[in-house]
C-alpha cells in the first residue's frame, strides 16, 4: 500500500486537486489566488444581455475568470444584491486640463465613470507638446482612464489664429501636418465646435481636408455640429458629409434638438436622418446627457460676426451701444445663417439663466435668469447678458439655455446608436464647479441618471440597454477593444451599484452633489472607489488612437 505523501504526489502531479487546496488540507493558510475577487454579484456583462450570478476575479488589472471562484483574492468584495458592470465610459468630457493638476476626477468617479473621452476644444497643449502631455498624466497619475481629439479649430489656430479667413494652400498643408503630429502622439480622432468662433468660420470642404488628413488613423471626426437648433438638420448632413467624404467615422456630440418652436417634430426627423446614413453605410453615431438644459458661454448670445476679426475685437464691439443695438435686433430677429441664436431657440432670455459671473456685480444673481435680473435692474436682458460676459473677462461668463423638451430626449435616447457624454470636466475641488466652469447637475448625476431616471423611474431604457450605452457600444465605437464588456482577459475597469438605491441628486438647484448607490469602482484591477469613499489610487491609463506608438503595460 502506497503512504499518504505518494497518494498525494499522484494527484497533485493528475492535476485533480488545485495545490494551494492541498496546502490547506495541510493546516497552511494558501496565497490569495487573485489581486480582486467580486463575491455573488449580479453580474452584467456590458453587451445588453440580462445579469447572471457570479463572482468576477482579478488579477493584473484584468478579468481572470468570471463564475463561481474557489480561489480567494488579496481582497475580498462582497457584492450581495448589487449589480456588477464594467465600468461606465463618459463619451464627451471635459477634463483634459483640470487632470494635470488634479488626477481624482473623483466626481466622475462618484458616478461611476471610470474612462473619459475628452477633446471637443483639443488638447491644452499645442500640438508639438501632445505627446509629453499624454506623458505626463500617467507620470502624475490619473484615477480614470483618458483619451482625447484634436481639435480642427486648434489646429487651424495655431497656424492663423482665430479671424474668420480662409487659410492659404500652404496654411492648410501646416494645418494637415498638425493633425498628422497629433495622431501619431495618440489622438483619438479630429473635433469641431461649429458653433463657437472661430470653428464657426470654417468651411465644410476646409474641414473635410483637415479631417482627411488624419483619415489613415482610422480616427473618428467627432464634432459639436454647426446648428442644433432650427438648423438641426443641415448641421447632421455637413457632419454627415465630412465623414463620407473624408473616408471616417462621425460621432454627433451632445444630440440635442434645442429648438424651443421644433420639440417634439426636430428629433425624430433628426433620427431618421441618421438612421438613413448608417443604412447606406455611413458610420455616424452620437452621445447625449440626459437634461433638458444646456450650458454654455454668454458669448453665444450675440452673432458670430462681431468676432470675424477676433474674439478680442468681438469684445470692443460689444462694448459700443450703437453695435449693440444692431445685436439686438438680430436676436429678436430668430434663426440666421451662420449663427445658432439660443436666445431664440430657448424661447426668450427667461430661458437662459445666469450660471457663473466670476464677479462679484453679477454672482448674486446666479440661477435667476437675464429676463428677472434685467427686470430687477430695469434694463434691457441684452445688455444685461452681455455686460456680465464682459466683467468676466479674462473667466467665461457660463448659462444655462433651458432650450431641450423631455420627449426628445427619450426618442434620441431610445436609438440603440446612442451613447453617454457628460460635456462636464472633473472637478479641480470636489465639490466645487467642475473645469468647464459650468455649475450644470451633468458634472456630477449624468451617468448615474441614465439608470436613476431613464431605466427605472421611467420605462424608457431596459437595465440592460443604459449599461450597454456607456460601456461595450461606447468601447465598440472608440476602437477600445480590451474594454467596456465583462469577459475574460479584459480590462478590469468595474461599476458596482445597488439599483434600488441608485439616485442622481444633482439638480438645477444643487448642480454639485454625487450620486448615492454606487459602492464601488475599479479602474484597471485597482479600487479607486470603496464603499463610497475615494482611494488614493492613481491605476488610470492614456487611451490613444491607432496611429501611436505603443508603450505602456499591456
């Protein structure tokens, strides 16, 4: 008869019995088998089918296995009655400065945000600088994951600077070069800001040349369109037509239908027009955030042409009444080429509300809107709207355009095309306005109120769909492969969040509060969110396009 340490031997060497088991039996405590394991979660997988019971193990920062795990992990997560998901993708964010001086995000992080695509201005550093940039983030560390465009207005700046004329043969040839450099640092595709001199002042057949250069990148031409208001429409077939003829991916920012006269008739026919182009091949997508106000500059408010010779010059205009009186006429005046009137397509100046003054004059009136503050002061709104942009300066004066209709919002959100953009930053102060300066609830609630309000308060999303919409279709679109779905030899970027106490509380009112319902977060294996608390762990990596070189673990 064979001893025991025989038996043993044999079925260690079979491979019957896993050896730190066998350690075990022996009395010794066995080496944790992973860095993470996620005990009994409802386990959704990103790709839209229905959760499953699981355990999810880590180890180096991707999914080892996922079932029922035997090993145990350096740390343990129990994630009873909640949802585990990978995590959630903010598909037009605002952090590309505020993170070299704050890497947290931890407001993105608090609503369950683990990778940012930034860059609808481009990048914060010229273009020659892009690649120590993405350097330097990583140096410092960053808690989320980032990538970003370059900007065709940025680069188009760099070379003319921001007047309203056309470039020369040899400008665009240095224009072109500049997005060829940015791409091989890692840029993720081309951006447009149509509605904000001086991007306004470029051209459809100037954009198409620009983005053509990036085109061998197999990038995406992600664009602020050029008119979301009566002009919707047209603005969908110009981004329609430089994705088709540059030979790239379009990405709609923000889909919106911001049009006060149009609501409910402007999306669906918006939708339709997308719909059409993806059926004859066209690869066009969008992203939104789910609230019925936008926010942006007051410089918005008056007509792109006084800022043809310069915004500088644009500002002198605005200063002198006889200019002023001309502006006037024209905002009452409705739609005009050339120029998106939010005035009007919010319906009037008691539409538009005073966000962030950055002075002491105006910031008393914050969140009442010009309308009441000009009848406070018995002025005119105008001349109020634009008085508080120039006491700003050198800040942004920022509004909030209450200028969308909830039915819209649903019909876009429905389109299964549609992802989740914030148009926030990571706040430089937790708690505080996020980088864009807006005090807009998005910063802090949008991804969360995706499942809070559109899957379980309203009948609008299935579970399923919302986590779909800011995880694998998001990841699909941005060529981020080893990300956005719950899978063996993955990523380990994870969401984990109770669904009956998942709550946006951010509000008009109180724009600067997190979430309550999401316990966890991972980025890249590490913990960054536990039990609601933020970690001092910096995992976060640069997501760069396909014509970087590669560097960076793997």
């Amino acid at each position: 008869m064979r001893g025991f340490g025989s038996i043993r031997r044999s079925i260690l060497l079979a491979g019957l019995v896993p050896a730190a088991l066998l350690s075990a039996s022996a009395g010794a405590e066995p080496e944790p088998t992973y860095d993470v394991v996620i005990r009994n979660g409802r386990v959704l997988d990103g790709a839209g089918n229905p959760w499953v019971r699981a355990d999810v193990a880590i180890s180096n920062g991707r999914v080892a296995r996922i079932g029922l795990i035997p090993g145990r992990g350096r740390r343990e997560i129990d994630a009873k009655d909640r949802y585990v998901s990978p995590g959630w993708i903010d598909m037009m964010d605002q952090s590309g400065k505020v993170l070299r001086t704050n890497g947290a995000a931890e407001n993105k992080l608090r609503t369950g945000v683990t990778t940012v695509i930034a860059g609808e201005d481009g990048t914060p550093v010229k273009v020659e600088a892009i690649a120590a940039y993405f350097a330097e983030l990583e140096t410092h560390g960053i808690a989320v994951n980032f990538g970003t465009y370059y900007s065709a207005t940025q680069a188009r700046e760099e070379v003319i600077g921001d007047t309203a004329r056309a470039p020369t043969a040899s400008e665009l040839d240095t224009i072109r070069a500049n997005v060829r450099t940015a791409m091989n640092a890692g840029a993720l595709g081309v951006s447009t800001a149509l509605i904000y001199p001086p991007g306004t002042f470029q051209t459809t057949d100037e954009l198409i040349e620009i983005v053509k250069a990036a085109a061998p990148c197999r990038p995406i031409y992600a664009t602020h369109m050029r008119d979301e208001n009566a002009g919707l429409l047209d603005g969908l077939r110009e981004a329609i037509e430089i994705g088709e003829r540059a030979g790239v991916k379009v990405e709609v920012f923000h889909l919106k239908a911001a049009y006060a006269p149009g609501f409910g008739k402007l999306m669906p026919e918006a939708v339709k027009l997308i719909d059409a182009a993806r059926a004859r091949g066209v690869d066009i997508a969008a992203d939104m955030y789910v609230y019925p106000f936008a926010g942006t500059g007051l410089e918005i408010t008056a007509p792109n042409w006084i800022y043809e010779k310069g915004f500088e010059a644009g500002v002198k205009l605005l200063r002198d009444p006889t200019v002023r009186a001309r502006l006037k006429r024209e905002v009452a005046a409705g739609p005009q080429p050339g120029w998106t009137n939010y005035v009007y397509a919010a319906g009037g100046w008691d539409k538009v509300v005073l966000g962030a003054a950055f002075s002491p004059r105006w910031q008393k009136y914050q969140f009442r809107s010009i309308a009441a503050i000009a009848s406070e002061l018995g002025r005119d709104p105008a001349d109020v709207a634009w008085d508080i942009m120039v006491d700003a300066l050198p800040k942004r004066a920022m509004a909030l355009y209450f200028m969308m209709d909830e039915r819209d919002i649903e019909t876009a959100l429905r389109r299964p095309w549609v992802s989740i953009g914030s148009d926030s930053g990571a706040s430089a102060v937790y708690g505080e306005t996020d980088a864009l300066g807006v005090p807009h609830p998005r910063a802090y609630g949008n991804a969360a109120r995706v499942i809070a309000e559109y899957a379980k308060r309203r009948p609008v999303l299935s579970l399923e769909d919302a986590v779909r919409k800011m995880t694998s279709w998001p990841a699909a679109r941005m060529g981020l492969s080893d990300r956005g779905v719950l899978r063996e030899g993955l990523r380990a970027d994870v969401t984990i969040f109770d669904y009956d106490k998942i709550d946006d509380r951010a509000s008009f009112e109180q724009p600067n509060i997190s979430p309550i319902g999401i316990d966890y977060v991972l980025v890249n294996g590490q913990v960054v969110l536990d039990q609601g608390k933020l970690t001092s762990a910096r995992p976060g990596q640069v997501l760069k396009g396909a014509c970087a070189t590669p560097s960076g673990p793997t």
